[in-house]
C-alpha cells in the first residue's frame, strides 16, 4: 500500500529522521537533559495511514506509542541556516513513533529492529502548509482509550524546529519527503492489543487556528517472532521506561514507603546528607492522611495579567495535569509559598481521585477546603483561601523540575506523606532508605515497649550493649529465621 506522504502529498519519502530527547518534561522523565540533539533513523516501511493498525507479537508486551509533531521535507537543502530553515519545511502533521522494547537490545543505539515494524510510523490524517504555521505554537497531544495522556507544546522544546533542520543538513541532504518526528512529551507509555492511540497536532496561535485531526492507531495481536535473529527479552527497568514510570523502583516499594513513618524516612534521609528534602509548611486537609507515590509536576507563574486569558483559562496547565494524573502518581504544585488564592478545589480534587492519584500537594491555597477533606484522596496544602488561582497564578507548565515548600521535585521522585509533613525521596536512594528505615522503626517499637515497662533511656536510647544484644534476641523472637540487620552495628 502506498505511504501517506506519496499518497497525500506525491512526494516518495526517502527516510525518517526522529529526535530522541525534546521536551523537558521528557526529560526530566528520563533523567538526563542533552547539550545537543541526537536521533535514529525508522524505515520508511514503517509509514502507515491514518486508522490503521499496529500488531504486537504474541509473547511480547512493551509495544510503546510516542506521539509527536512530524515535519515532511518540501524543498532540498544542505547545511541550511537557521534562520531559513523552516522554509524547507513543506507540512506538519501527527505522528505516532511506535516501538517495542522488547527488541531494544538487539540493536542498541540504533533501534532498528524495535522503531521500524511495519505500521509502526503512522502519520496524518492531514498535513497542514508550514507556511501557514507558527513553528513556536504548535501543540502534540495524545489520548489512549480517549483519555488524554500526553500534551507538550513547542515553546519548550529543547531544540526548535530551526536548529533541528540546520543541525541535520550539516552532514546530510535533506530531501523533499523527508519525515522529521521531532520528540516526544512526557507521558508516553505501552498500549496492549484492543486499544487504540489517537494523536493530533493543532495550532494555539489564535490567529492562525488549524488542526490535523486525530491520528488514530489501533493495536492487534500480531504472530510471534520466530526464525533466526535476537529473541524479546525484558526485565524490570526496561518495563518501568516503557511504562513511563521510574526505572530505579519497583511498585512494591512505593507500596512500602507509605507503611513507614515520614519522620522515620526523614532520619534515615539526613543520615545520607540529604536534609532538603522536605516540602515545608505543608499540612494535610484530612488529619490521618498518609500517601506514597511517584511525583508528576506543575509549575505556577505569579499572575501577570496580560498572560492570563491564554494560559490560565481553557484545558490550561493545570486542568492537562489533572487529566494526564496516573494511578499512583502525586501531582506536586509548585505555587511559590502564596496562599493567598487557591491552587486546587473541589472538583479537581474529585477527578484526581478519579484518576487513581495518589496524593495532591501544593505549598499554595486550597478552596472547598471542607468538601476535600471528605475526599478519599490526600491533598497536603499551605492554607486555605476562598479565592481562585487568577487572583495571584498563572497556570504555566506540567513535569519539569519545581520547587514547592523549599523542596526541589523532578518527576519521577518518590514523595511520601503523613501528619508529620512531605518529603522527596530520590529513586536512586529508595530501596536502602526503605529497609533502615523498617529497621529504626523495629528498634524505636524495642525502646517504647521497655521504656512503658519503665526502663530508663541510658544505654536503650539508643540501643548499646545490652540492650542491642537484648533486641537482638526481642526480634528474633518475633522473626524466626530472620537475618540480623545489617545496621546492627549503629
């Protein structure tokens, strides 16, 4: 069948150039923010039409969706400048870079074998002239299962459309029918057989109003891979990347966080040099609320009023964060300390709890405060205010690096929460501030029970000599068979 850049548009595609890292968001996601652009190359195979399908093969699980804006190639040039590189650029449109992890490793650097299956580039459905395009205002979202999972726009990106085309024309011609996808956003993650993943590029120059329409793919059970070659192979890193969650942590220990007190976290956190963790003057709506979870972000500017009516109202930063909130994920609201409007109400407080969110917090106001202390959902806030958040924010970017009560959170840390306050774990550190941190409290639950047995503190507090032989022997009454700790020599 005949790719949609030489149906639509009678131009044959000789390749497919795609950018690794573009959006802060992502990476940050990732953990790493390049000094340059890098990319690899997609067969032009893998071009497929609007409301077609992508098969993942039996025994596999990781086929991944990325949507991105795509730029096809009108007019030919090499070493092209900057500042005439988007007149070489005919049309824009969405595209969906398709991958199955699962192949990763067979060609590293490369992604051969896993970004060039057939119909793992779909593209369109229209491709609008770049002419009548602002490169710096345009807009990628996708939706899977009609729910919208990621949304990034162009006036972040790392590397604009302009250096992206001159830095590829340096070395190489770049010939009409070319395919740039030029990054992806925060949020991408795997689809499985049955769901379908829709993409749409769109302008938000309210001057210069056009949109592709939704680009939608549906996945189908494919054959296995068989015959000669790498076969699929995964483990638990490569799972929580193409998941979009973090790579340095599993499930369980988030699970496990939240069992442990944040006083006790925090201890154990400072013994590690890490005593600005803390997300300060913050406290919960509901006494008793206790949370654990990976951080999502959202930034407010102070109100200036001029910027207002096109960031703070409409599906604006907040509102895409509320609906791009993941099951276990906490929404983390960098609002500069004010209090004096609020940050979060009622009703989005609902949808996050409908989302599977795990917590809110912000270091801003909450209004509806008694309605969302009702709510099942944690939602740790400076204060309460009646006003909205137009009275001093503006609502202005999702998953970058902020700084809420005093704390720096990137997304992807971990962030646990009780009555005693919020703190930030970094993933790297998780696992072994986890099992100290299960010890001391073993130890603390040793020390309350022999001091209301009224034993004095000198030598329990903490435990020396007798008294850690004695716990020693407390512990592993209670835990046949357990190894001793590691940090019985504290």
């Amino acid at each position: 069948m005949t790719d949609p850049v030489s149906a639509a548009l009678g131009l044959r595609p000789g390749k497919i150039i795609a950018v690794h890292l573009n959006y802060p968001c992502r990476a940050a996601q990732r953990g790493r923010t390049p000094r340059h652009g890098s990319y690899f190359l997609k067969a032009t195979s893998s071009l497929a039409w609007h409301c077609g399908e992508a098969a993942r093969p039996v025994g596999t699980e990781l086929l991944a969706f990325e949507g991105e804006i795509a730029l096809v190639i009108g007019k030919r040039g090499r070493r092209i400048e900057p500042a005439a590189a988007w007149s070489h650029v005919g049309w824009v449109t969405a595209a969906n870079d398709l991958g199955l992890y699962e192949l990763r490793h067979a060609d590293r650097g490369s992604n051969l074998r896993a970004k060039s299956g057939d119909g793992f580039t779909p593209l369109g459905p229209d491709f609008l002239p770049a002419d009548q395009l602002d490169p710096a205002a345009l807009r990628v979202r996708t939706w899977l299962g009609g729910e919208l999972v990621q949304c990034g726009t162009t006036d972040t990106l790392l590397f604009d459309f302009a250096d992206l085309i001159a830095d590829l024309s340096r070395m190489s011609t770049l010939e009409p029918g070319d395919v740039i996808l030029t990054g992806t956003p925060a949020g991408a993650s795997v689809a499985a057989p049955g769901e379908v993943v829709e993409v749409e590029v769109d302008s938000t120059d309210p001057d210069r109003p056009a949109r592709t329409g939704r680009l939608r793919t549906t996945v189908v059970e494919g054959p296995a891979l068989g015959g000669p070659g790498a076969a699929p192979a995964s483990d638990p890193k490569l799972r929580a990347e193409a998941y979009g969650t973090d790579e340095s942590t599993s499930d369980d220990i988030v699970e496990r966080l939240g069992t442990v007190a944040v006083a006790t976290l925090a201890a154990q956190l400072r013994k590690r040099g890490l005593d600005h963790v803390a997300i300060d003057r913050v406290r919960p709506a509901r006494p008793g609320s206790r949370f654990a979870g990976r951080a999502r972000t959202l930034r407010y500017l102070p109100l200036r009023e001029d910027l207002f009516p096109e960031h703070g109202t409409g599906f604006n930063a907040q509102k895409r964060a509320i609906e791009s909130i993941r099951p276990g994920e906490v929404l983390v609201m960098e609002a500069r300390g004010e209090r004096d409007a609020g940050t979060i109400g009622d009703i989005l407080a609902l949808r996050a709890q409908l989302r599977g969110a795990a917590a809110v917090v912000t270091d801003g106001g909450l209004r509806d405060a008694a309605v969302v202390a009702g709510l099942e959902l944690p939602v740790f806030h400076g204060g309460e205010h009646p006003s909205v958040l137009g009275r001093k924010h503006v609502p202005w970017e999702t998953d970058v690096a902020i700084g809420c009560g005093g704390a720096t959170v990137l997304p992807g840390d971990l962030v646990v929460g009780d009555d005693d306050g919020v703190l930030v774990i970094p993933p790297a550190v998780a696992e072994e501030v986890l099992a100290d941190a299960v010890e001391q409290e073993s130890r603390e639950e040793f020390i309350t029970e022999q001091v209301r047995a009224g034993k004095q503190i000198n030598g329990l507090y903490p435990l020396e000599g007798r008294w850690l032989a004695a716990y020693r022997s407390w512990r592993g009454a209670r835990e046949p068979g357990q190894a001793e700790s590691r940090k019985d020599d504290q």
